[in-house]
C-alpha cells in the first residue's frame, strides 16, 4: 500500500512537472508581452500617442528632442507593401510551376535550392544586398546614395520568398486530384487547370504564404538595416528610410532616458503590428481547416 | 451508325499489359456498359476513349480509336476539343470547390463563352437536363461542395453536359451513393440516351441490364464478350461470362 | 475529329501563365545561383588558416575571427541545453498528459505567438529581462537564454509531431504491463521521438547560427578569446553579429565576405544533415 501510494505521488510529481515544462512557452508570450507593455507605456504618455504616432519628425538626439514615428510606420508600412507585389506573383509562379508542372528531378532540385534560401542568415542578405544593390541602385537610378526604401524592398522580396514559395506549394499539393481531372475531363489545358481550378481550390493556403509574407517582412531588421541608409526621412522611393525594426535597434545601442524608453514604446507598436497579422493568420488558418 | 470504335487496342503501364488486343464498335445514342471484376481493365479502356490515360506517365498506347470515323491517337489532334464532345462523370462525385453557377460554367467559360445571357441560359438547360434545377435553382450562387452526395454526382453530369459533348463517359458514377440516388441517376441516365451515347462502366450488374442497350465484360485487360444485354445476360456465348454474371467469381 | 487549333484567346492565356511560370521559376533560381555563387566566389579567396585561428589584434592591425567562430559554438551548446529538455518536455505534455483542450490550446497559440514574434523584439526583451532584471549583463548567456525562447516553439512541434506517429498501441501494450506512465515514457515514447528531436535540434542550430538581430543587445558584439564558461558570462560576437560589425561598422569587406562564405557553406551543410535525417527517419519508420 505504501509502495502503491509512494509510486501515485511520484507519478503526480512528474505530471507537475511536465506541466510546468508545457507552461514554459505560455510564461514567455506573457514576459514579452508584459515586458513591452510596461516599458513601451512611459515614452507614449510622456509624449502623447497622437504626437508619438503621428508626429512626423524623429529627432531623438536634437537640442530639443522629437519623438515622431509616422516615418517609422510608414516606411514599414511601404516596405512590406513593396516586397510583397515583387515577392508575391513571383513566389506565387513559381509555386505553381513547381507544385504542378515541373519534372520530378528538377522540382527537387528546386526544392532544395529554395529550403537554402529560407536558411541563409539575414546579415547574409544585408551584407550582399549592401555590396551589389546599394551601388547598383545608385548607378542605374543615378542617385547620390543607393542606401535606400527600394533596396530594402527588393531584398526583403527575396527575402520572403522562400516562404511564399514553400506555404503555397503545399497549399496546391493538398488540391484534390479528382478536381484537376473533372477540368481536364471538360476540355480544359493543363495550364488552364492549374489556375483556375487548383489555384482556386488553394486560395486560402495561397492566403496564408502571402500573410506569412507580411509577417517576415514586417518583423526584418538587420538585412533592412544595412541597406535602407538608417536616416528618419518620411518613406521615398530613392531616399534613405528608417523602418520600425531598425529604428530600435540603430539607436538602441548608446540611448538612455526618454529617448530609449521611446525606442521601448516602437518597439511595442511593432509588437502590435505582429499581433494583428497573428490574428489575420489565425483567420486564414481556421478557414483551411474547415475547409473552403 | 457507330461513333466509337476501338480496333486492336492495347494499353501498357510502364511493362504491365492493361489492355490486350480491344475491339469494340460503340453505335450512337445508345448505352454501353463495361462490366467485369476490379482491375480488368474497364476503367482504362474507358479512359482511352478521351485521352485521360494520356496523363498518366508511363502510359503507352498502340491500335487505334475513332471518334466519327477519325483517329483520335493521330498526331495533330486537339485534345481539349476531343474532350469537350466526349465528356466524362467520374467515380466520386467531384464539383468544383466554387458555388453551383461556377461549376456547370466552368466548361463553357474554358471554351470562350462570355456573354453573361449565354451563360445563363447553357447552366439552366444543363441543370434541368441533369434533373437538378429544382433542387438547385435557388441556391445556384452557393457553393457546390454543401449538396448531398447524389446531388452532387447530378451537377457533375451537369456540368459534363454544359459544354455540348456527343458521347459521355461514365466512370461508375453510382458506386459512391446511397440507393435512392442511384436510382435517380439511372433515370437520368435512361433519359440522356436520347441525345447523347453513354458509355458507363459500373460494378453493379443489375444496374447493367436496367439502363444499358449493349454489355462489354473485360477480363484481365481482354474484351472477352461484348453484345446485346439482354442476350448476354440471359444466354452467354462464354463460359467465362456465364461465370461472372452468375456470381461465381469477380 | 476537327483539326482546328484553340482558339486565339485561350491560347494567349497558356501562353502568358505559361511564360510567367518560366520567368518566375527563373528568378528564383538565378537568385539562389548568384547569392551562392557571388558569395562563395568573393569570400573563399579571403579564408585563410590565420583568420580563422586567430583573435583581432590592434596593434598587429591584424584580424581573426577564432573568438566569432567559438562563441557560435558556445551559444549554440547553451542554447540547445537548455531549450531541449523545455521543448520536448512542452511536447510530452501535450500529447502525452494534457487533458484539459484549455490548456493545450493555450500553450499551442502560445507557441504559434512566439514563432510570430521578429528576432529584433525577442532581442529588446532579452536584453531588459536577462542582462537588466536577471542582471546578466551583455553576456553569451543572456543572448542564449533569449534564444531558447525563439526556438522553444521549433523543438516543441517537431518534437510533438513525431510523438503522433508512435502508435497508440506501444503505449497501450506498456500500460497493459502495468507500467506507470513516467515509465512508459521513458521507455517506449522518448525512443519514439528521437527523429522529432533530431530534426528540431538541426532545425534550431539552422536559425542560431543565422540570427543576429536577437543577439546584437543580448550577447553584445566583442571579439575577446574566451573558454566555454568565462565565455558564457562575457559578452561576444557571434558570426553572424560579427558580419555585421565587420561590415556595417568597420569597413572590412574582405573580413566579412570570408564570414559570408563560411555561414554559407554551414547553412548547406546544415540543409544538408535536414534532409539527410528527414529521409534516413523516413526510411526507418517505413521498415
């Protein structure tokens, strides 16, 4: 009976334990939640969320300091928008091609080439985008400084590349065979079928990619930081922008007082951000699964 | 007048032999029907009536098949036209994930109809020709994929018919449904005689000698007796039939 | 049978998706040919034996990226330490004892919350919680344990998946003996998510090995030699961190193509050993 009652404890214990382990991640979504809320607050009611959201001048180190993140919003704003309509029909092709059309050997070899993509780190991606785009901007646009919103559009293009790829390819594998034959059965080509009945059948999966997209761009620092020029300029084509991601963490290193505590509160508005593409996910996500 | 013909048909998946030597003669408005056991090859042979089989790879292909007189293997030939007159209904009910309306436009849409009265005017008849306008008018913009099973397999028909086939290809089209549904597709099936020919394959072989005028029975990829229904099944030629319709093996 | 082509329209429709297919699948493929290409060929020339054993030096002027390439390897170590156990321990709760769907849905969204978050956040987090509030300092410990949170959620879903495929019947035929449940854990579902684990660990050394933004506050960017332990409690560069400076800050381009091209090959070999155990477990649980 001892024994019996020794073993039940020890078992509970483990439960516990294991409990305690599952718990960990619920703990930490909580920590930086909190963490940001707390620390992102004090700077917005200092300076106020109308001025702090809307103002449109940063100057965070000036005599007089101004706490205006509209540039910041924006330029994210832009620069997300911009990499998704190059990234997106490009990934979206090719998803296409390869999930549908592409020899065995060839979609392998893809495969792999794109799973590398999505390995390379960030910096790598700054660091060449810094050496080949930044002067080639600067020659084939004729402009003073390649360090520019469009650089960081075309490299957080590749960048979310691979994911588009990967979501949508398998998105358009999950499409029931027997409806691509009904299509064909009717007359339709192959390419016909592929877009007009696969591609639709997978719209919510493509949906997906695309708001992953958002969410890998929206979220990049250190590659946008190296070839986006840093400067709080109101987001242009061809001038130097400072995205939310890299205004945290271009002055995060010598900041204090006010000023860092502003940086906490970019910092939460990005978290938001975040959130609400989480949410649109969630949405897209429970729409695949009951099925379109 | 036959529009279907089959000479000296022989099918191989990569080096295994699915149909060996087929000759059939198909005469128009009529119902075929393909019986045998599983794996005899009457689904292929369906399938090389339209070129379905031309997706599979590994597929090869020798003999010949004329649709109304003309080689449908012979190089040049349009396959989606081929496919838009001989059209097929699959096994599993298989609608478009899209409402009702998209489904049966689908074909016409593919084949460059535009015109919005058109296109009313080709869903309507299709439906009601497919005996599923009733059920279905009201609700033409939801999507296909909420209609029972049987409904379903009706709009598939539909949608085969919308684009004005000659011949319809029928992959046991009633396999998947409950009885009552079968027996309205029957119906139907009866009824479409009238304008187009029918070639079903079914495993059902009551529902052979309901709906169909002439009986193919394929045995391990060989046509072992092709005749009139009736007198297939009251007096078979071979004993390899008589066995089947009589339930001795299959 | 009409021998008469498609129509125009129809034609012109194949013809356009077909060469957008074409374009697009070449980009892409152009993409990865150059990055690799480019990469390789600027940075290999500039790997020599004495950058890669040696540590900066001011007065030689010389530098040496020995301090970048162990403070990888220590934070990678720190790291899967301690996100393993917490990981798999997540999984085996969920699928093994969790019978609340409360819960589990909570912890679920937790982790799909957290594969959201970008590296810059985590950083920031990291550095007011672990190097402020646990008053670790700019230090490889605070940079790991930071980590640890962005890749709780990779271990815990593979590790999870995998638990899935071991069959519900292993389980029973152990309870049937009347074995407890922390036995029947220990002996028939932990041997069973080894592939999970594996695949989650490479996983994880994939993103260590290519984060930055999350480490640039936490682990801090010095060059200093350090042993495994001093070095845990010190601040260091990683490569990738490293890449940066060298790059965005100091002007060594020569330097940073060399780092390029050594995170470069890692990454493939890294994509390689994925695939490699992804179809070495494949064929395994097929047998």
């Amino acid at each position: 009976m001892a024994i019996k009652s020794k073993k039940k404890l020890v078992e509970n214990i483990i439960h516990g334990v294991f409990l305690v382990l599952g718990l960990v991640t619920v703990g930490c979504v909580l920590l930086i939640t909190v963490y940001l809320i707390v620390s992102g607050i004090p700077a917005i009611r200092e300076i106020g969320l109308i001025d702090f959201l809307f103002g449109k001048e940063w100057a965070s180190t000036a005599a007089e300091p101004k706490y205006g993140i509209l540039p910041f919003i924006l330029t994210s704003i832009y620069g997300t928008a911009g990499a998704i309509v190059i990234g997106v029909p490009i990934g979206f092709f090719t998803a296409v091609y390869l999930a549908k059309q592409a020899p065995t050997k060839f979609k392998a070899v893809m495969e792999s080439a794109i799973s590398l993509l999505a390995g390379i780190p960030s910096v790598v991606y700054g660091f060449v985008g810094m050496m080949v785009l930044v002067p080639g901007i600067r020659k084939v646009f004729n402009v003073p400084d390649g360090a520019s919103l469009l650089a960081a559009i075309i490299v957080l293009a590749v960048m979310i590349l691979p994911s588009i790829i990967k979501v949508s390819m398998t998105a358009l594998e999950a499409v029931p065979k027997e409806y691509e034959d009904a299509s064909l059965a009717l007359g339709a080509t192959p390419v016909e079928t592929y877009f007009r009945v696969s591609v639709p059948a997978a719209k919510s999966g493509i949906a997906t990619a695309v708001v992953l997209g958002v969410g890998r761009a929206i979220g990049e620092a250190m590659a946008v930081m190296m070839v986006s020029g840093n400067a709080a300029n109101m987001p242009s084509l061809f001038q130097s922008v400072r995205f939310l991601t890299t205004a945290v963490s271009s002055e995060m290193a010598y900041s204090s007082g006010l000023q860092q505590q502003a940086l906490f509160s970019i910092a939460l508005v990005l978290f938001l951000f975040i959130m609400l593409i989480n949410a649109t996910l969630n949405f897209f996500l429970k729409g695949q699964k009951e099925g379109t | 007048m036959n529009i279907i013909t089959a000479k000296d048909l022989c099918l191989w998946y990569d080096t295994l032999q699915a149909l060996k030597n087929i000759d059939v003669e198909i005469p128009e408005k009529t119902i075929t029907a393909l019986i045998g056991p599983s794996g005899c090859g009457k689904s292929t042979f369906l399938k090389t009536l339209n070129r379905m089989n031309d997706l599979i790879p590994g597929v090869k292909i020798t003999g010949s098949v004329c649709y109304q007189g003309k080689e449908i293997y012979a190089p040049g030939v349009d396959v989606s036209e081929l496919r838009r007159q001989i059209g097929m209904v699959f096994q599993k009910p298989n609608p478009f994930p899209m409402s009702v309306y998209d489904n049966v436009a689908y074909g016409p849409r593919t084949h460059g109809i535009t015109s919005r009265v058109k296109l009313n005017e080709i869903v309507e008849r299709s439906l009601r020709n497919a005996v599923i306008w009733d059920e279905v008018k009201d609700r033409l913009r939801k999507n296909a994929l909420g209609l029972s099973g049987g409904q379903q397999q009706r709009l598939c028909i539909a949608r085969a018919l919308a684009v004005e086939p000659q011949v319809l290809l029928m992959d046991e089209p009633t396999s998947a449904l409950d009885p009552i549904s079968t027996s309205k597709i029957e119906e139907l099936v009866t009824s479409l005689k009238e304008k187009y020919t029918i070639v079903i394959v079914t495993h059902n072989m009551q529902q052979a000698v309901r709906i169909s005028d002439q009986t193919a029975f394929f045995l391990l990829g060989e046509l072992i007796e092709y005749g009139n229904t009736e007198q297939m099944f009251s007096k078979p030629k071979e004993k390899r039939t008589e066995g089947y319709i009589t339930g001795r093996f299959g | 049978m009409q021998h008469n082509p498609l129509p125009a329209r129809r034609k012109a429709y194949i013809g356009t998706m077909r060469m957008l297919m074409w374009i697009s699948v070449a980009i892409a493929g152009a993409l990865v040919l150059f990055l690799v290409g480019y990469v390789l060929v600027k940075g290999i020339p500039n790997i020599t034996w004495e950058l890669l054993s040696t540590k900066p030096s001011y007065l030689d002027g010389t530098i040496g990226i020995l301090p970048n390439i162990l403070n990888t390897v220590y934070i990678i170590l720190a790291t899967l330490v301690v996100v393993l156990p917490l990981g798999v321990g997540a999984a085996i709760y969920l699928t093994e004892y969790a019978g609340n769907q409360k819960i589990v849905g909570m912890i679920e969204y937790a982790a799909e919350t957290l594969s959201g978050i970008p590296s810059i956040i985590y950083g920031l987090v990291g550095m007011l919680f672990f190097c402020q509030f646990m008053n670790m300092q700019t230090s490889l410990l605070a940079g790991s344990l930071t980590l640890v949170i962005m890749n709780l959620p990779t271990i815990m879903r593979t590790t999870q998946e995998s638990l899935k495929t071991v069959p519900q019947s292993y389980r029973e035929g152990a309870f049937g003996l009347g074995a407890g449940k922390w036995r029947v854990i220990r002996t028939v579902v932990l041997p069973g998510c080894v592939d999970g684990i594996v695949t989650g660990c490479i996983l994880a050394i994939g993103r260590i090995l290519g984060e930055s933004a999350a480490l640039l506050f936490t682990a801090g960017f010095a060059h200093a030699l350090n042993g495994l332990f001093d070095g845990l409690t010190s601040a260091g560069a990683t490569l990738t961190v490293a890449l940066y400076v060298y790059a965005k800050e100091q002007g060594e381009f020569d330097v940073a193509f060399a780092i390029a091209a050594i995170l470069m090959v890692l990454t493939v070999l890294v994509n390689l050993c994925a695939a490699l155990v992804g179809k070495y477990f494949k064929r395994k649980n097929s047998v």
